[in-house]
C-alpha cells in the first residue's frame, strides 16, 4: 500500500489534526486518512455506472431489451487498420 509523507506541516495544523482525531477517537494517521478520503472521493460524486443503470431504468429499458441488443450486434472480429 502506499506511503504518504507530509513535510513542512505547521505545528499548529499538526496540533489541529490531534485534536480532530481524539474527538473522533481514532489516531492521527487514521484521522488524515478519513480527510484525505473525503476530500478526493466525496459520497456525492458521480458513479457511472449507476448514471447508466439510472438512465437505462429511465428509458424504460428491461434485460430482454439488452439481450435483444446482444443478439443482434456484429460479432465478427474487427480488421486492424493498414497505413501503407
């Protein structure tokens, strides 16, 4: 797994990071974990899967209508392409 290494950090921030983590009893380093989760991968952000699956329930489309789709699609393998 990989390793972060903050330098330069103010003691004051440090100090703040503590305190935060005691409140939410845990250890500073599980403390910036949770921080930095939350921040790069917030709850609401935009799962495109579930996008599509929403769209898809949306428009009215069923499994028989996927599988209609899978039959009918071209299945023959494609030619790579020649510069020459």
């Amino acid at each position: 797994m990989p390793a972060v290494t903050i330098r330069n950090l103010s003691d004051e921030t440090h100090r703040a990071l503590k305190v935060r983590a005691a409140t939410h009893h845990r250890s500073t380093e599980a403390e910036i974990r949770a921080i930095l989760e939350t921040a790069v991968r917030p709850a609401d952000r935009l799962r495109l899967g579930s996008a599509l699956a929403d769209i898809s329930r949306k428009a009215g489309l069923t499994n028989a209508d996927v599988d209609a789709l899978e039959q009918a699609r071209d299945t023959t393998p494609a030619e790579p392409l020649t510069f020459g």
